[in-house]
C-alpha cells in the first residue's frame, strides 16, 4: 500500500505543473546535468586508460618485459644465460652490450645509445625491430637507427655513419676517443621519439670487437615474458648474488605513477561536475516540497505515513537522477563509438605515439563511474526526501 501511494505521488510529481514551470526546469537542468557529466566522465577516463595502455605499449617493447643486469664489474657470462636458457625454457632471452655513443655524418653530431644483440634472437622479443630488420641480411658493423636519427641525418641504405665511442685510444701524448665507421642499413619507428632519436643496433661481435669484450661476456641480457610480474621473482631467486634483474615497470615507475596520480586527480574534478548537477535534484525537490506542503500535510492528517512522503521524494529524486545516468550512459557509448569509428581527433603521432585517439574504458573504471554517481544521486535524493517529513501538519493546515 506505501509503495502504491508513493508511486502514485511520484508519477503526479513528476507531471508538468503549470503554476510552477520553474521547477520542472530545474528538474531537467538537474536530469541533463547528471547525464552530461556522466558522458564527459567515461569519455575522460576511455581516453586516460587508451593512453595509458598506448604508452605501456611502446614502453613494453622498448624497455622489454624483464632484463638482467651486472651489479658489479664482473660482466653478464655465456654460463649464465645458458643456465636460465635451461632452467626457463619457455621464456626468450637475449643477451645484448650497450653504451652511449656520437653518430657523426659531415659536420652533424647526435648523442645516442648504442646495442650489440644477435639479431635473430633479438627480433623474437622486439616486434618493431623485427619489422626494420625483415628482409635484411645484416653483417658486421650494419647498423639499424632510429627514425629520427636516419631522418636528421639523412641516411640512404650503405651510407657510412661514424660512430664516436666513450672508450679512449692511446694516441702520441693524450688519449683520443675510439671512432668507428659503421654501415646504416635501415630504421625503426617505435611511435615514441625518444627513442627514436636515441637508439641504434648493430651486431654483437661488432660491439664487443670495438669494445674490447672477450667471447661470452655481455652487459646484460634481454628477456620476454608473458607474464613478467611473475617470472621476475621465480628469476631473482636463482640468480647469482653479481646479477640483478629489473622489470620494465619499474624502470618507468615515476612515468606512470604520474599518470595513474592524473587520473585519479582527473576522476575526481569530473565528478563535481555530477556533483554540482545533483544540487539542482536537491533544488527542485525542496522547490516542490514547498509548493507541495498542504498537500502533504493533509495526507499525513489523512493515515499517509511519514515513510511513504519520504519515499515519495526519495523515489522522485532517484527517477531524475537514475534517468540521468542512464542516458548519460547512452550519450557516452555513443560518444566512444564515434570517437573511436571516425577520424574526429587527430594527434600528432610524433608526440603521443599514435594518430589516432587511443580510448579504452575499463570495466572498473565504469563500475566506479556508476556507482560513484549513484551516491551522489542518492545523497542528494535523501535530504529533501527527509525535509518533506518534518513539515509540522496542525500548522501548516491552519495558516495556509
């Protein structure tokens, strides 16, 4: 029976009222507040997860899912990788040197890094370098470089790039930096211009032959995982006590505990959007509590109970709030599917990685979205809904 008459009071409620026009104003005010701000919240947080997700990508495949290192000067041995080759045959290892290098071409210099890997194991855990390198017999001294670097330099297939090497040559009196002349062959584009403008490869036995490395000596090893999270500890607890193993998450830890410090900041602006739209619930409630009081005062002299006024207005705040979020909903899909089916955004691709504009909109993310809102709907329900109870009868009916 209370929920016949608070149905009943909400559907009469909810009515245009021609005497008061303003306050189904507000009502829609409030409806339309609640579902733009909803739309503009999942849109926000589909493309925070999209660049998310698109910058681990790349980081992913350039810093590797794992790699193992030297503490200390004793280099990263054959033995060892082929004890973890032996004891973790479903992952991919390969073994690299590294070191900064000059790549001059004419009167040009650019800083870089340089790394020595054996190609063909290196291609099996970096899907973008197999892509430069398909196709391509490489030799001794070739060198693959970055995007950038083949654009700044201007490099052609079998031009000589010289490199300048940290390590110093004896020379008359002084010591003069190691040059070598190496042949570009090719370029990679990772989507991330820092990279692209600092990386190169050639062949291991060419690094370690300018570097002066004996057979079987490397600075680390490259690894790829499916699930690095994991392998990480199962590697760390057979290493030697001379080598370290590092994730490529932890390598970036200060890049994305920015980002995900962003999104949150993000998450919660867009929210008092929904916030200040559910003012306009409480607004158009208490409005109608107003211009509702002898009306409610002569159903609570009539039998109503308190509970069916405060539901009545607690289900009317819902209805406006609950519609809002549905078509907030609606209008966000919506928003999504053509931002994501259509060229409407463009990036530039040197800058973000991609041209298009990445969204992904996580199953949490909409779960906290909802029922974040729902609070906030409900709370601003409840007020007025609590408001309408405290209206004193006996007074209300004799003065108006």
């Amino acid at each position: 029976m209370q929920k016949n008459l608070s149905f009943y009071l909400v559907k009469k409620y909810l009515r245009f009222d021609a005497s008061q026009p303003f306050i189904t104003v507000i009502s829609f005010l409030a409806f339309f507040g609640v579902a733009i701000g909803l739309m503009v919240l999942m849109v926000a947080m589909a493309i925070m997860n999209g660049f998310d997700k698109e910058f681990e990508k790349k980081l992913f495949t350039m810093n590797y899912p794992l790699s193992i290192y030297s503490r200390s000067f004793n280099a990263v041995s054959e033995v060892d990788l082929q004890r973890l080759e032996a004891e973790f045959p479903k992952l991919k290892f390969s073994p690299y040197i590294s070191t900064q290098v000059i790549i001059k071409k004419g009167n040009r210099l650019e800083g870089g890094m340089l790394f020595g890997v054996h190609f063909e194991q290196e291609a099996k855990i970096n899907a973008i370098l197999a892509d430069a390198i398909k196709d391509k017999t490489l030799d001794k001294y070739d060198l693959i470089t970055g995007s950038e670097i083949a654009k700044t330099h201007q490099f052609a297939t079998d031009d000589k790039a010289t490199l300048i090497f940290t390590k110093n040559d004896p020379g008359g009196m002084s010591l003069i930096p190691k040059m070598k002349r190496f042949n570009y062959q090719g370029s990679f584009r990772s989507g991330l211009i820092a990279y692209d403008k600092a990386y190169m490869y050639t062949t291991l036995d060419s690094l370690a032959q300018v570097l002066q490395y004996e057979d079987g000596q490397y600075d680390g090893i490259h690894i790829y995982s499916d699930d690095p999270f994991t392998d990480i500890e199962a590697i760390r607890k057979v290493l030697p006590e001379h080598l370290g193993i590092v994730g490529w998450w932890q390598m970036n830890g200060n890049f994305f505990a920015a980002l995900a410090l962003e999104k949150r900041a993000l998450f919660i602006v867009l929210m008092l959007i929904i916030l200040i739209a559910s003012l306009n619930i409480i607004s158009s409630l208490l409005m109608t509590v107003m211009n509702r009081r002898k009306e409610i005062a002569l159903l609570l002299s009539l039998g109503a109970y308190k509970k069916e006024i405060k539901n009545t207005f607690f289900y009317l705040g819902i209805v406006i709030g609950g519609g809002g979020m549905l078509f907030g909903m609606v209008l966000g899909f919506l928003a999504l599917f053509l931002l994501s089916s259509f060229d409407l955004v463009s990036l530039p691709a040197d800058v973000y990685g991609t041209a298009k504009l990445p969204l992904e909109l996580s199953m949490l993310d909409f779960g906290l979205i909802v029922f974040g809102t729902s609070i906030i709907v409900a709370l601003s329900s409840y007020y007025p809904a609590h408001k309408a109870t405290q209206i004193n009868v006996l007074d209300t009916l004799r003065n108006e």
